[in-house]
C-alpha cells in the first residue's frame, strides 16, 4: 500500500484489491456490532476548501468508528499560501496528527502537501480528481454485480475529477466503461492511452446501450458556477432520464455521486426509482474509506 492516496494512477491493482478486502471486513464487522477501536489515539486533519457532506461525514465517522479523532478547518482557518505556505502547513501538521484528509481545487496543492508532509495525505476531491468516490463506486458495483471485468458501466455528463476517476480505475481493473459528453467536456486523449475497455461515444443513447450501470454527476461542479447557464444548455442531450435509461439492460443501476441537481442531469423519476443504489453508495464511501485509513494511518506512530 502506498503512503498517501492522491489519484488512482498511483494506486496499483493489488492495492485496490486490499482495500476492497479490508472495506468487506470491516463494512461486516460494524453491522454485525464487532468494530474494534484499530486507530485509536490517532488524529486525522480534515482541510475543506469547498462543501461538503458526504465526505467530511464518512471521514469523520470513519475516524471515530476506528477510535480515533478528527480536527476540521477550513481556509479561513490556515489560509492555505497566504497566511502560511503549503510547505510549513504540511511541516506542523506532521508534528500533531497521523493523516491529512485535504478537499480543494487545485491539484498540485494536495501533492505538494503529500510532498512535504512525513504522514499520508487523502484526497478528498480536488479539480483534477476523487479517488475515494471512484473507489467507493467501483466497491459498490462489485457488491451488487460481483465481478467488474464482466461489468459495463456507462458515466454520461462531464468528463470531470469523478469521471477521470473511474476512467484510471476501470482502465486498472480491465472494466469496460463507456464514456459520452457534449463536446468539449470529453476526457483529454492523454487518459485514453493504453485503455482499450474504455470506449468514447458522442451520443448519450450509444453510451447506455446494454450496460448493466449507468453513472451521471452535475454537469456544474463545485469552482465551475460562473459557467453554469452555458453548461445547462450544452449538457441537455445528456440527462438521465427514463427514456435514455431504457437503452441499458432491463435491470441496470443507476449511480450518481450526489450531489444531484434533480431536474438537469437526473430526473426525480430516475433517482426515486429502484433502479437507483445512489445511497448504498454514499453509504460505502464510510466503509471504503475506513479500510483506506486503517491501511494508511494504523502504521503511523
Ligand atoms: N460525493 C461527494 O463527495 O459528496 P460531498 O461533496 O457531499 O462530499
Ligand atoms: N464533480 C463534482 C463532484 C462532487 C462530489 C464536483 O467537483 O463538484
């Protein structure tokens, strides 16, 4: 296992089948009330530059589940490079807590502070990418339809940090992915190489075809508002709604991140039906996420 979590491209395939093994353990051992305090003692910093609920919750139960403790800041706290440098942030937190769990909009923020930090640093959502949240879905689609080699999974919306995500994840685990986005919101070509079971389609309907998932996110994500008028326009052709959903398998699951902007790239009917497992898979983002910090943080001292 590696020292910090940042993007799937550093994650191997071992890596990703130990923290599927372990979320399987301890996802069974909660409901079956066996938990054990495993990270007691240790602390996990939570630095969040944009909202949130799903991730700083599940890391925050997470921690507290393994025995452990959070401390939450925001940038108004430590006014990441202006009150402070990344490098000196990533020095003195070092010196208090076991991990960092950093959300933010900048890329190269969150490897600079794995750079100098000594203790792991977790991505929890940058402009680039969402490891956790590609992890948690692949989990989940693996708990639901067991194996992802035999799986077709089709994201429609905006090739965004989540689905750059699933695209490095898929292209590690040989799944096959359909991909279809407006124009000029597709994946750069650069991810594409060496990705034969990732395929590309212009048309929203082409994509769906026969797929057992179907996986949508806002078409605006967070740091992207100023362009949210020209982005409902150009996203129309690519909500899921039932129509487009009837071109999937009969029993296809529909997924999405959340949040959902119900209405533009999801329709209430779609969301609300039992087709959807959008809650069992914000509920794993806790389970996947407790293996990633047991793996990561139990070796800190
Ligand atoms: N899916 C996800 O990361 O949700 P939050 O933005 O609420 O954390
Ligand atoms: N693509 C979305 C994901 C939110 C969890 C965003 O970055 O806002």
């Amino acid at each position: 296992m590696l020292n910090d979590l940042l993007t799937i491209d550093s994650l191997t395939r071992k890596d990703v089948e130990e923290i599927f093994k372990l979320t399987r353990k301890l996802k069974s051992d909660l409901k079956k009330g066996k938990s054990k305090p495993v990270l007691a003692g240790k602390t996990l910093a939570m630095i969040f530059h944009k909202p949130s609920i799903r991730t700083r919750v599940s890391f925050d139960v997470a921690m507290y589940q393994l025995g452990g403790h959070v401390i939450k800041m925001t940038n108004e706290d430590i006014q990441i490079g202006k009150r402070e440098s990344i490098e000196d942030i990533a020095k003195t937190l070092s010196r208090f807590v076991n991990g960092i769990m950093i959300r933010t909009f900048e890329h190269q923020d969150v490897v600079d502070l794995a750079k100098y930090a000594s203790i792991p640093v977790i991505n929890g959502l940058t402009d680039y990418s969402h490891p956790c949240q590609a992890l948690t879905d692949m989990y989940t689609i693996k708990e639901k339809l067991g194996d992802l080699s035999k799986v077709k999974l089709a994201y429609i919306g905006d090739a965004n940090n989540v689905a750059r995500s699933l695209i490095n994840l898929a292209k590690l685990l040989k799944m096959e992915l359909h991909i279809a986005s407006p124009r000029g919101y597709q994946p750069d070509q650069e991810m594409l190489k060496n990705a034969p079971t990732v395929k590309i389609f212009k048309e929203a309907k082409e994509a769906v075809k026969n797929v057992d998932v179907v996986y949508t996110d806002t078409w605006v994500s967070m740091g992207q508002e100023e362009e949210a008028e020209k982005r409902k326009k150009i996203f129309e052709p690519f909500r899921l709604d039932a129509q487009l959903l009837s071109y999937a398998k009969p029993k296809a699951l529909v997924m999405h991140c959340l949040p959902a902007h119900r209405g533009q790239e999801i329709t209430d009917e779609v969301i609300n039906s039992p087709s959807s497992i959008v809650f069992d898979q914000a509920e794993n983002r806790l389970h996947v996420q407790k293996a990633v910090l047991v793996l990561l943080l139990k070796k800190q001292a």
